[in-house]
C-alpha cells in the first residue's frame, strides 16, 4: 500500500506544480538580488536574506526562511488535507477499503506519502536555491568560512552540517502541520475544508504569538519556534528553542496523529 | 453466504435499517429491492465494514465482519454507489493500482488478472486514456472490472447496470449470469424490479429499513389461481363458464379456473377460438407494492 500510494504521488502532476510553485518564490528573490545587488539591511527581512549576497552557499538557508511561514505550510496543508478527504471525494476511498486496505495501514501509508512530499518539498527548493545561490549570488566565501550570525567564523563543513540540521529542523516542524491536516482530512470530505482549517490554525497561531494577552499560551503554540533554525548558526549553538520546538511538533504530530487515528478507524465511510 | 441478525444502523435519532435478518445462501443471485433512501446502501456498507453497525450481528461468507475483514474481503467483489477511480490514471493503471492495495501473487500474474478483468467486462480493447475521459458506462464497466478483479465468490453489486446503455444492460446480465453458472454467489441491490426479475433467483424487499420480504422469486411469483383468456367469441365464453368469468374487458378474459390445460381443453371441445392462454402469475411489482404499503402502515401504526 505504500508503494502505491508513494508511486500515485510521484505520478501526480499536483505534486511537481506545488512543488514548481514553491520554488519560484525564492528562485525570483534570488534574481531580484542578483539583478539589482540591493540586500536588506541586516536585521531585516527574512533571515540570512542581507547576507546572500556576499555568500551565496547561506541562500537554501535564505529560501527555507522564505517559504517556511506561509508557502511551505500551505503546500503540505493542501497535500496532508487531500490524503483521506481527497479519497473520500472522488469516493475511491470506499474501493480502497473493500480491496481490502485496513484502515490504520491506509493512514500510516497516507502518512509516509506525505512524509515523503514534506522531504522532497524542502530538498527540492534547498537544492534549487543552492544552484541559484551560487550561480546568482555572492561566492566570498571560496577562502572556507563563512561569518555566523554570531560574527565568528563557519568552516565549510560546519556550514553544511549546521544547514543539514535546519533542514531536518524544518521538516519537523512541517510534519506538526501534516498531522494536523490528517487529522482534519479524516474528519471532513471535502480536502478544501481540511486544508484551509489546518491553515486557519497557523494563522490563528501566528496572530496569537503578536498578542501579549496570549503570552501564557506562546510556548503551546505551534508556529511558535518555527524559524528557531536560525539559532542553529549562532557560535555556539543556541539549542534551547531549538530543542523546545522539535519537541513541540513532536508533541502535534503525536496528538493529531493519534486523534486521526483513533477518528479515521471508527468512522462510518459513507461517502 | 450473507447473514445478519437484528442488524441496526442508527445515525443519530434516524433509523436507516432496523432489526434486519438477511439470509443469503450460497448460489443465489439475490436481489435486494427497496426505494431510494429505504436503507439499501447503507445496509451494503455495513456488510463491506464501511459503516458501522449500532448493533446486531453480521455473517459473511460465515465469518463475522467486521471483524474478519481481512480475510472476508479478498473473497468478495463489491460495487458500491456507483463507480469510481483516480482521475488522472488509465483504466488500466486504476485497476493495477486498486490490485496492488492488497498485493498478493507475482506482478506478471497480477497484470494477467486486470487484463481478465477488463476484458471480462468488454473494456479489453480499451485505450490507455485517462478515466476522466471516459463515459459513464465506460467507468460503470471498469467498476465491475475492479468487483471482478480477485475471482470472488461473492459479488455485492449496488446498481450495477446504472448508466448502460440496453446493449451494455444486456452484456452485464449475461457476465453474471454466466458468472452465477460458474458458481459465483451474487447480491444485487437495486431500485429496479425489471432487472431483479430477469436476473435474481431470491428477493429481499426493504421499506424504511425494515426487511418487509424474503423468498424465493417462483414462491412470489406463484400462481394466483386465475387463468388470462384472450378470444374473439366471448360471449360463448361466458355463457360456457357462467360465474367463473371474474374480469372481462373487451376480447381479454380472466377466468376463477387454476388448471389451464383443463381449461383449454373445454374451450377446445366447445369450438371456442383462442388467442392466448396463460395461468396468472403475481407479478414482482404488485408483491412488493403491497408488501411495501403494509410494511409503511405497520410502522404508522407503532
């Protein structure tokens, strides 16, 4: 079952125009840069935005930190809220059932194709953005270090590690947005309304962390410490809301997951 | 091959089927007959393990469902509401991939199977377009494809010939029939009693969720003890059989006599010309209007 579904969504071609629109966003930063050399002031803009332009290698940083708070999310919302609600509309998924397909294996393979999408969504535009960064954009850093957002010096290889880490930082942090569509695409069928809830739950989220009154409740939040990555290259590491978000997605991804499950196996199909 | 006990499904304060005693045995082609909304496909549903039962007790192919799903369903072929399939694939690739779910054998076999299946329904020549370009009795014929794919020995068909065309209707009748003869035990549910008549051999008739008959067709289809006489000398008729005539409307007669070989020969020996002569059977329609009508009162009276 989970050859099949992962083999559906690679034939999908929703899947590689979501993709390809994912990516254009920080392939046409990188141009503007390029074209016109006017970086944001440091400080400013998206993170490791002011400094591409003196070290292309930072821009897949530059392009997760582009479309990690609305882009990426909304893409794996559109995707996790299609897998079950998806099925349910066209009504295959009552044939995918009697083939017959359990209900909990059904879900863990729904899971790992949206897994899957999550993993190739972020590689796909980090290695975009790596191409672009170093044909578009800055190549100081030849001489093999790279400045932190500390100010001291990066080796090669610790900029690669620390940028594989945020990478899997931010795949985490969009699973906790995968499982909450799942479990909203089990309880609706229609895959719009499972999306753009999953959606309304990271607005309300992000509205709420700009409230003061909300204070208490920040740290449950789950957009939270999404762009916590950046602590990652600070000299040394800042690991405390790095540690705290990984563990905040996985507490969403538990819970939801749990939820859609124990939603999805006792539901009446009846679409 | 199908049997419930006091099988009820409740969605919220609603009953859709209440107390339902279905008994299918093997070798049957049992026609499951009931209006729209009377609780049919939610019934079917519940055999498949779609939709949960409030209570009672569910057999299938003598295992209880839901629970033995697993190994109930590679046994069974179902059609349940109308086909339905992935947009974007073939019809080809729709049932490889529908195969695939719940992989079992070599792939070459499997592609042997769906080529089967396809062929079986009459989409053998069929070209690699994608379903959405496909017509409705194209997909109706590939949702039977997909019922057909693992040989079953139990097909449950909603409304399989929705959509058809007369020669279409008229193929599927003959794969099922064909498929009955080859030992396949089938459970046809359907609005239509023209196609239950032609096709079924047992009759479950559902009003309101409640199961108002079960039998077999010739039981209801019996005699009624009246014999249809067509002739042009009705008056000699008459005069022959004085107060067994019952109807009598133009050139067409229906006579209080139950043997009609008896009674053509008297009509015979009286030089009576006759048309046409037949024992009178209950037909399927007026069966199920009446046992529908009184199954509605039973439930305004309670």
């Amino acid at each position: 079952m989970i050859g099949v579904e992962l083999h559906k969504m690679v034939r999908d071609r929703r899947t590689w125009v979501t993709i390809g629109l994912l990516d254009a966003l920080p392939t046409l930063v990188a141009i503007l840069l390029a074209v016109t050399d006017l970086g944001p002031r440091p400080g400013t803009g998206p993170a490791f935005l002011s400094a591409v332009l003196a070290d292309g290698k930072l821009f897949p940083l530059a392009a997760i930190a582009i479309v990690l708070p609305l882009f990426m999310p909304a893409a794996v919302a559109v995707v996790a809220g299609d897998a079950i609600a998806g099925e349910a509309q066209s009504g295959t998924l009552r044939y995918v059932l009697v083939r017959p397909v359990g209900r909990t294996r059904l879900l863990v393979a729904k899971l790992v194709s949206v897994v899957s999408f999550v993993l190739l969504a972020v590689l796909v535009v980090a290695a975009t953005a790596y191409i672009t960064g170093s044909l578009l954009l800055g190549n100081q850093s030849i001489a093999a270090t790279t400045t932190s957002v500390s100010g001291t010096a990066l080796s090669t290889q610790e900029l690669a590690g620390r940028t594989g880490l945020a990478l899997v930082y931010a795949i985490l942090s969009m699973l906790g947005v995968a499982a909450i569509a799942l479990f909203l695409s089990t309880v609706t069928e229609s895959p719009l309304a499972a999306a753009l809830g999953t959606l309304a739950v990271l607005i309300a989220s992000t509205l709420l962390l700009t409230l003061d009154a909300a204070t208490s409740l920040h740290p449950y939040l789950p957009t939270r410490y999404w762009l916590s990555f950046v602590d990652l290259f600070r000299d040394p590491i800042l690991w405390r809301n790095v540690g705290r978000g990984a563990g905040l997605q996985a507490a969403y991804v538990a819970v939801f997951l749990a939820a859609a499950w124990a939603n999805f196996t006792t539901k009446d199909v009846t679409d | 091959m199908i049997k419930t006990q006091g099988l009820t499904k409740r969605f919220g304060r609603i009953v859709a089927v209440d107390k339902l005693d279905l008994d299918v045995r093997e070798g049957d082609i049992y026609g499951f007959l009931g209006a729209n909304g009377s609780g049919k496909t939610t019934t079917v549903r519940m055999l498949l393990g779609l939709v949960l039962a409030t209570s009672g007790d569910i057999r299938v192919l003598d295992q209880p469902m839901p629970r033995s799903s697993r190994s109930v369903l590679p046994h069974v072929g179902a059609l349940v509401e109308g086909p339905a399939a992935y947009r974007h694939l073939s019809g080809r690739a729709n049932l490889a991939a529908f195969d695939a779910m719940a992989a079992d054998g070599r792939r070459a076999d499997r592609l042997r199977r769906v080529d089967a299946a396809l062929e079986q329904v009459g989409l053998g020549a069929v070209d690699n377009r994608p379903l959405r370009a496909y017509s409705l009795g194209m997909r109706q014929r590939l949702g039977i494809a997909g019922a057909l794919l693992r040989k079953p020995r139990l097909l449950v068909l909603d409304e399989p010939t929705n959509g058809l065309d007369p020669q279409g209707i008229r193929e599927i009748r003959d794969l099922l029939l064909s498929l009955h003869a080859a030992g396949t035990t089938i459970f046809l549910s359907s609005h239509l009693l023209a196609e239950v008549e032609q096709l079924c051999t047992r009759v479950g008739v559902l009003a309101q969720g409640t199961l108002v008959i079960q039998q077999d067709l010739d039981t209801l289809q019996r005699p009624t003890g009246r014999t249809f006489v067509r002739t042009p000398d009705v008056a000699q008729v008459r005069s022959l059989l004085d107060g067994q005539v019952e109807v009598h409307d133009d050139d067409s007669l229906l006579i209080r006599v139950s043997d009609a070989a008896e009674l053509n020969a008297r009509l015979v020996e009286a030089g009576v010309r006759v048309h046409e002569l037949s024992p009178e059977r209950h037909t399927l329609e007026d069966v199920v209007l009446a046992a529908t009508e009184a199954g509605n009162g039973r439930r305004a009276d309670s």
